[in-house]
C-alpha cells in the first residue's frame, strides 16, 4: 500500500520554498490539499527509492525496474559530454584539472563558476548542520526551524538553477516573500520591534550559527559577481546574485527573530509591508 503525503507532513518535513523541490519516498502519494500546496509554490517532485536513486514524478505509478534514475540535481538521465570549452574539441581523457561546467563543456577547477559552486556547496552543507542544531534548540518554535529549512531549500535552487541554467525563483521564507523580506531587513526596528545588530557573544549560540551563514552567503554572492559580471558592468545572471543578496537579508531577518523569540519568548507579529 502506497503511503500518503498529507499538507501537515510536507510543511512538517520539508522546505517549501518558492521554486523550490521536495524528495518523496518512491511509491508515496499526494493528498489534495498536499498536492494544491506543492503546485501553489511551484515546488517540483522527485521520488527517492529505498537504494538512493531518484526518478521523475512521470515514472511514479511505475515499478524501479522499469524507471530511469536521474541525476537528483540536474534531473539528466543520459551521460554528460567531455567536450572542451576553449578549443570546442572532444577531450578523450578527462583529467583531474578538468571539470564539467554543464552537460557538455570542460572547463579549468579554477573556472570562476567552479568556485561559485564551491562556495555554494559549502553552504548548504553548514546550513544543514545548523538544522540539526536548530531541531533540538527550537522544538517549541517550529516556525523558526520551517523558515531555515525554506532557506536551505532556495540554496539548492540556486545550485541547480546555476548548473542547468534555468531561471531562479525570487526567495520565500515562511509566509515573507522577496519584497518583505528586503524591506524588513532595512526597518527590522518597525516590523520586529528590535533594531539593527551588529553579532556579539551575548546574542547566544543560535545566532552565533545563522551570522555564520549570512556571512557565507556573502561571500558566494561576491563570487557571483566575479562569475557573471560582464566588461560593461552588466550581471549575465542577474538573477542569481539577486538571489544570493536576498539570501543574506533573509539570514539576517532570521537572526533578528531568532534574538528576539530568545528574549521575549513569542514571535513578532509582522504587521503589512508597505
């Protein structure tokens, strides 16, 4: 018997970031109000099977012998080309200097996008250890704990969205979008009751680990410009260092909470963002 995924689990479990992407046990189901959620948020599935591998929602209904696996950050099912991006030739060893910038081209480790991806993956593997800090310090507050998780999730767009090319979704943390989150990373004092911090010991652990990854975030947005920063001061992907911008403001904003839940023991009420 298929097992189902109901609204409360999925907003339970998982980041529900905007453009976004959630991994389902392979055989499990979507209940209505589940399904509406994920297709609200623009957030696309992938089943996970018991071995690892990871197929396309398509392929659901049918069993792991007969479904292809796909890459569970690409979604390519079909082996990447090794053709070398300066000279346009096919290179027939690929050698450990070498890596692939996308399904096709070869390009240098030192490749600028290369150490965008670094600084990325370096990211969301601290903010997945801050989670598991954050499960057991705010049990009473989940809302905290869904924000951080939503804000993982928007990283691993940006990855994705940085090696396959496909547009970037603005930034959601809970129910704040884009807009809110900037503007109350500008006045925190208006919508938090609590104004700007600069991080110091007496603002506790917990906001120690969150300044950590806004800090980090800043930096791969610096190397985002570096990437996609054309002659004329132009952004080929504007997309993705707005994104980044706006991933910092969001771990400020949550810092801010964070502070002040830890103070008063209640979260702020955000009145309407004007």
């Amino acid at each position: 018997m298929p097992s189902w995924i109901t609204e409360a689990s999925l907003r339970a479990e998982h980041g529900l970031a905007h453009g976004s992407e959630v991994h389902l046990p392979e055989g499990s189901r979507l209940t209505p109000s589940a399904s509406q959620l994920l297709a609200e948020r623009k957030i696309r599935i992938k089943y996970i099977a018991d071995d690892g591998r990871v197929f396309l929602p398509d392929d659901a209904d049918a069993g792991a012998s007969e479904k292809t696996p796909v890459h569970p950050l690409t979604s390519a099912n079909v082996r990447p080309g090794n053709r070398c991006a300066v000279c346009n030739s096919h290179v027939e060893k690929k050698t450990e200097l070498l890596t692939l910038l996308d399904s096709e081209q070869l390009v240098p480790k030192t490749h600028p996008r290369i150490a965008l991806r670094g600084k990325l993956d370096t990211l969301i593997s601290q903010t997945v250890w801050v989670q598991t800090q954050f499960a057991v310090s705010f049990e009473k507050y989940p809302a905290l704990c869904h924000s951080l998780a939503d804000l993982r999730s928007f990283m691993g767009n940006l990855l994705r969205s940085e090696v396959t090319g496909e547009a970037q979704a603005e930034i959601s943390m809970g129910d704040l979008d884009d807009k809110t989150i900037h503007e109350i990373s500008h006045h925190p004092l208006k919508y938090l009751g609590h104004d700007h911090i600069v991080p110091e010991l007496s603002h506790g652990p917990n906001v120690s680990l969150l300044n950590v990854l806004r800090a980090m975030a800043r930096e791969a947005e610096v190397e985002a410009c570096k990437a996609f920063q054309t002659d004329s001061f132009s952004l080929t992907r504007p997309d993705i260092v707005q994104g980044l911008n706006r991933l910092s403001s969001a771990l400020y904003v949550l810092m801010l909470m964070v502070l002040v839940v830890e103070t008063t023991g209640s979260l702020p009420e955000i009145g309407v963002i004007s």
